[in-house]
C-alpha cells in the first residue's frame, strides 16, 4: 500500500499517531478531527496515501463515500447536529491542508454561521474524546 512518510494521515494510519479512530476497514479509516469546526466533526481516509481526488483510484472514492456515509449516520444519531455537511478540498485555492484525500464529516447547527473554510483551532480533547465515545457507541 502506498505511503508517505512524511504524511501525518499516513502516521495516523500507521498507527505512529495516536487518534480517536471511530471505524477501521481494510481500505479505509474514519478518525474524531483534532480542530472540529464542530463537535462531532470526524474525517473518513483512504489508508494508502493518495494527494487529492484527482489522483485517488474511484474504487477508492467509493470505499471512503461508504465510510463517510457510516459516520454521518452514527453521528447524526448520537449528537443530533440540525445537519451535516460533507466537504472536501483539493488544492491550496481550495485550502486543503493535509495532502492525504480525506472526506470531512462536519456536523451543523441552525445558525453555527460557520464557514466553508472555518479555520483550524486546537480542539478541547476532552470534548473531542465525550464526542468520540458517543459516536462510537452509535457506529
Ligand atoms: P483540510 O484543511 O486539508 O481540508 O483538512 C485537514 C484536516 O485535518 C483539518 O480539519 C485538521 O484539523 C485535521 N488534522 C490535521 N492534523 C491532524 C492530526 O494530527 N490529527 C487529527 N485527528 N486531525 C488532524
Ligand atoms: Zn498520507
């Protein structure tokens, strides 16, 4: 499977980082995002190192869709958001940060005023970790 050292999902992946990992298949991952735009905010990963969605096979795309929609379905049971959104970016126009794709699954609130591109604050991990613990409950 193809890697990057260099890349922290590849570490993550690897398990050299440690993350609150919600679901483990043998193409993908889906892990809590260490600086949620909301609580809940979780990221659906292939395993093997791939830039962007122009460079990830579809099969692929496909295996980490599935995983996003599984998710988003856990989460949408255990945090009740009013809604979620899943967003993905590909470039610097597009403000993609970690060159390793990955599908954002970012729940909503009426009015969260939240932006496409919300910008990364360090997370509260006791708040991340009570939202992985119920997430993963309903996963
Ligand atoms: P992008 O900006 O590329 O669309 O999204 C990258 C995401 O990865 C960001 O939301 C950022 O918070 C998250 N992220 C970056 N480094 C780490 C990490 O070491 N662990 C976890 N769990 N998330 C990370
Ligand atoms: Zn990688």
């Amino acid at each position: 499977m193809s890697a990057d050292p260099t890349c922290i999902f590849c570490k993550i992946v690897a398990g050299a980082i440690p993350c609150f990992k919600l679901h483990e298949d043998d193409e993908t991952i889906a892990f809590m995002d260490i600086n949620p735009g909301n609580d809940g905010h979780a990221l659906a990963i292939p395993k093997a190192h791939h830039p962007d969605l122009f460079s990830l096979p579809p099969p692929l795309a496909a295996a980490v869709a599935r995983t996003a929609q599984r998710v988003a379905i856990a989460v949408q049971k255990a945090l009740k958001p009013d809604g979620i959104n899943l967003v993905q970016a590909n470039g610097k126009g597009a403000e993609q940060s970690v060159f390793h794709f990955h599908l954002h699954v970012l729940p909503r609130r009426v009015g969260d005023q939240l932006k496409l591109n919300w910008g990364h604050r360090a997370g509260d991990m006791a708040r991340i970790k009570a939202n992985f613990e119920k997430i993963k409950a309903a996963m």
